[in-house]
C-alpha cells in the first residue's frame, strides 16, 4: 500500500474502535424485530378527495416520471403477472375508497408489484356516466405509492378494470 492509500484508509478509521474479542456477546440483548405495520397502520394515507366526478375517458393510462413505456406496454398487454385482485362492483363511493386503500395497503406490505382493479364501467349509473371508475381514476393518481395504471385486457374487464403498478416498500 502507498502513502496516499494508507493516509485515506486512515483518515476513513477515525472514531472507529478496534474490537477486543472476536466472540459474540450472548448476554447483550438482541434488538426488539420490528413488525409490518397493521391494517390501523397504514402506509397509505386516506387524503383523497369524493367531492366532485371527474369527466373519465373509456380507456385508462397513467403513468409518473421514469417509467418506462415499454413496461407500461407490458402491463396494457397483459404480459406481467397480477398478483392480486379486488372488485369494486356495487360499492358506494365512500366505502369503495376505504376498501380500495385498504387493499392497495396489504397489497404494498406483501410487496406485490402489479394488482388487478374492477370499477366497472358505469352501465347502471345515473346518466350512465361511470361514477368508480371516474373515482377510481382520480384516486389512483393522487396516491404517491401508484406508479402507473392501464386499462385491463377484455378478459380481464377491459375499460372496466385496471391494472395498477405499486411502488414496492423498502424493508
């Protein structure tokens, strides 16, 4: 080793203690395991908003910043795997958003990266404009752990469902 590498190694050792024994300390206390938060700890936040319908296309895309469009087009395509699912046929708004955070919350603590959401498409609505889907597109996008989402494939729902990327918790 020259000096310049001993003088950094040095330099990089300072206010490190030199171990007195190579054994470990069995009478120290191990640290508390820390648990996956509950259902009542939730990682994802109920900040959405039910006030007011959004206008919604039939088909649904969104994706944030660094995701790639070949991977969107993957996951439009059908090509990932789903590794869970939820239906949201006959709920009402209010219950709808609970169940949906609730599931995209386990959904995040069991580190599934790509889910299946039906909404339906809104044939039995007043007006016959669809009112989960259009919450369902403006929620999604307001929650910071969706990555991406696209309508399904027609034998997964087509318009009437949604395939949601999540970003995938750190442990």
């Amino acid at each position: 080793m020259n000096n310049d590498d001993e003088n950094l190694f040095n330099e990089a050792m300072q206010g490190v203690n030199t171990l007195t024994s190579n054994k470990a300390n069995l009478k120290q206390e191990p640290e508390a395991i820390k648990k996956r938060a509950t259902v009542s700890e939730r990682n994802i936040s109920d900040t959405l908003s039910d006030e007011f319908i959004p206008e919604c296309q039939d088909f649904l895309e969104f994706k944030r910043p660094g995701i790639q469009n070949a991977y969107l087009k993957q996951i439009r395509n059908g090509k990932i795997a789903v590794e869970d699912y939820l239906d949201l046929h006959g709920y009402r708004r209010d219950d709808a958003r609970q169940t949906l955070l609730n599931f995209l919350d386990h959904a995040q603590q069991h580190a599934y990266k790509l889910v299946h959401i039906v909404h339906g498409k809104g044939y039995h609505s007043d007006d016959s404009q669809p009112v989960l889907k259009a919450m369902v597109n403006k929620w999604l996008q307001n929650i910071p752990e969706v990555l991406a989402f696209v309508s399904a494939i027609p034998k997964d729902g087509g318009t009437g469902a949604v395939y949601v990327l999540l970003k995938i918790l750190k442990p």
